[in-house]
C-alpha cells in the first residue's frame, strides 16, 4: 500500500469524447472537432485519426489527405465545460473531495484516505467505468505515490487504459522517454535542453544540480525538476477552501493556436459560465471582471474593467468581457484565454432592492444593488427573534432572492446532457 496514492484522471480525446455522447452516430468513426475550412485546424481528433498519425492541431486538408471520409463537427465550448463539470462534480459527491482540478478534462483525487486496503487499480477501474457509464466518456487513470509520476502515468496509459507507476518501475517506464515528455517541460524549454545534450527524461534525472547551464535554464525550480525525474514529487492536492479574493478560469490550447473571434468568445463564455456558477454558489459578487490571453510565444496578456455596482450575472459578465476582448485581442492567434472576477465581495454584505414591476422574480441586475450599511444591525435583530423561537423562518429579503435564484439557475443556468441531446 502506497504511503499516499494519487490519481490523475484524464479523459480520452474529450472534446471528440463529449461530441460522442450527445451523438452516437459519431462512435467508432473518423471525427475531428474544427471547422471545415481548409485553413483551419483541427482541436481535437479521435483515436482513429490518431492511429493513422494525424495529430492535433493538424489543418484540415491534411487530415483529409491522410483519412478523406473524415467527419468534422463545430466546436462547442458549452458543451465541455457543462460534461467536465458535471464530472467533478460527480466524482466529488461519490468517491472523494479531495480533488485539485488541472485543466477541463483532467484532475488529481487523493484517494489515500478511503481506499484502506483495496487495491488501488479495482478504485480505478470503478471510477473509470463510472464516468464512462454516467456521462459516455472515457477516460485513463494514471496510478502512484505523487502527482508527477500519476500524471506522466495517465499520458502513457492512454486511450482508457489505468497505469501504474511508483518507485518500483519509474526507471524504465519515464526514463527512456524523450525530454519533450516531461510533464512540464515546454518545446522551448526541450530544443534547449537538447542543445545542451539531454534528450531523454533519464539523462536529466542524472544531470549534476550544480550544472551550470541547468541552473541558467530553471533557475529555482531546477531542484523541482530533477526530484520529479527521479520519482519524487508533491503529492499535496490542493482543494483547500478558503476565503476567495478572486475567481477565475482558464484554458490553453497545447497543440494549437485559435484565431476566430467567434471561436474565442464561446470560450469565453463557457470560461465565464464556470466563474459566475462559483461566484453564485458562494453567495459572491465581483466589483472587477477580466480577461486574460495567452499570445504563440506563451504570454500572457491582460485586461481588466471595474463596475460601479458589483455582479455575479452571467449576461453582465459576458458584456463587460466582449468590450474587454475587442479592446485586449488585436486578431492574432491565441494559445489560451481565462476570466477572471476581482475584488469579490459577500453578496448578504450589499442591500438588495428588487425591482418593484419587474417581469422576472430573479432579475438582480446592476441597478439592483445598493450600499446598506444597516444590513448587520437588521440581520442581527433577526437573529434574536429567530433563537427566540428557535426556528430560523425569519430572513431578510436578500436570504429569500438568494434561494429562488439558486432554484432558478439550477433549472435554467446550467444546461444538461438531456437539454443537449434535445437540440
């Protein structure tokens, strides 16, 4: 039994993966995700295409030479955050808490805490076949002791497959691999490291820490870098909840640069949706909303507007973030992008005026907020009444638009596989 075991679970092709489960019809074939546009390219494809040696990020008319009956599908950023969220969720609610999410279709569970003495793979296989089994989609578990090992164990496990890699076996399983397989370790950073003769993951685990060259290259993180090549690694999960002082989301495009703006604002959206559904769970409005973008050289490049009044709506956010993009985005590609709410403040904390001849019960905009500084005195009072009577039926009416808007979000705001299955 491991002294901690980790897993990372990435699913499989997950942007083909999760067209698929809306679309059986798209199973055992030929699918790329991508306009079919002979400049564009192609962010996603299946298994497939990939055993013929088509790769991601391939244009369109060189996939088609390779594999002519190929089908393309629109990409349809909605639909991945909704099925990846849902997943995390689930995975949450049934197996562990003690989750750190990656990116949207991976993640690492601590499962040292309930896994006692069972096998780590029968764990696995139950998570795995689960997922696939709830939501169709397939994923691979990557099985060990710290994160790195559990993550380089997912990647060489794939399509579907569980992976174990511990201390026993990382020799001969991430030391033959080329240097470019390091989780971590960017191209840039790999044609370096070639330069200066360290082609695969062993030659690097072997490297001497006083390197001067190495040193140059990885400054503080070297020490990091060479314990990981040589089976060592954190294995802290980080899902600590703490008090937020900002909310954000983002996503990177490994092996492709996106260049549509209409491309570009459904991510946004999508990013944007994920934020705002944390920001209302956790009863948060923000005074500050941003975008971020990632330029080809792995830049980042940000941009930012304060409201007068504080929000946690989705359409609010979304007109803020289309002026921010128009501004920050000059139509050059982008390898990611990411939004970020700011200067968060508790929503029980701002006075609540409903409109009074509004036409939706929930409609808590803008111009629906004000500063009450009497709120505490107020809440306090009821507090009293309520031990009074030890019931707590008594609420102030920001307690009560909180439940019904929660209600309504849940039956309107985030869509679910049977809302996408009807379109």
């Amino acid at each position: 039994m491991y002294k901690k075991t980790i897993f990372h679970i990435d699913f499989d092709s997950y942007f083909v993966s999760a067209h698929r489960s809306v679309e059986p019809n798209l199973m055992n074939k030929p699918v790329a995700v991508g306009r079919k546009l002979s400049r564009s390219i192609a962010t996603s494809i299946s298994y497939e295409l990939k055993n013929k040696g088509v790769k991601t990020g391939w244009p369109v008319y060189r996939i088609l030479q390779v594999e002519p009956k190929t089908i393309f599908v629109e990409p349809d950023f909605e639909l991945y955050t909704t099925i990846s969220n849902q997943i995390f969720q689930f995975v949450k609610e049934k197996f562990t808490d003690k989750m750190e999410i990656f990116s949207i279709d991976e993640f690492w569970l601590d499962v040292t805490d309930i896994i006692n003495e069972t096998d780590p793979l029968i764990l696995a296989t139950k998570i795995q076949k689960d997922i696939l089994y709830k939501f169709k989609i397939p994923a691979t578990v990557g099985i060990s002791e710290n994160k790195f090992l559990a993550k380089m164990a997912s990647g060489l496990g794939k399509p579907f497959g569980l992976k174990v890699i511990d201390n026993t076996n990382y020799k001969s399983e991430i030391w033959p691999l080329n240097i470019g397989e390091f989780f971590g370790i960017g191209k840039a950073t790999e044609s370096k490291l070639k330069k200066l003769g360290f082609n695969t993951i062993g030659q690097l685990a072997n490297a001497n820490p006083n390197d001067l060259e190495l040193n140059n290259l990885f400054r503080s993180r070297l020490k990091i870098v060479l314990d990981e090549a040589n089976g060592k690694g954190s294995s802290y999960v980080n899902n600590a909840v703490t008090e937020a002082k900002s909310l954000g989301a983002d996503y990177t495009f490994p092996y492709y640069n996106i260049d549509e703006f209409e491309d570009l604002l459904k991510m946004a959206r999508s990013l944007a949706a994920r934020v705002a559904k944390q920001a209302q769970d956790k009863n948060l409005l923000a005074y500050v909303v941003a975008i971020n973008l990632r330029d080809v050289d792995k830049h980042w490049h940000s941009k930012q507007e304060k409201l007068e009044f504080p929000t946690n709506n989705l359409d609010e956010i979304m007109n803020h973030l289309i002026y921010l993009l128009h501004s920050l985005w000059n139509g050059e590609g982008l390898r990611g992008i990411g939004v970020r709410l700011m200067n968060l403040v508790n929503a029980s904390e701002v006075g609540i005026q409903l409109k009074l001849f509004s036409t939706n019960p929930y409609d808590i905009t803008i111009d629906s907020f004000v500063e009450n500084p009497k709120i505490k005195k107020v809440k306090s009072i009821i507090k009293t009444i309520n031990r009074q009577y030890h019931n707590a039926s008594l609420n102030t009416a920001d307690v009560l638009v909180k439940r019904a808007k929660t209600k309504h979000l849940r039956i309107f705001s985030i869509p679910t596989l049977e809302d996408k299955k009807e379109k």
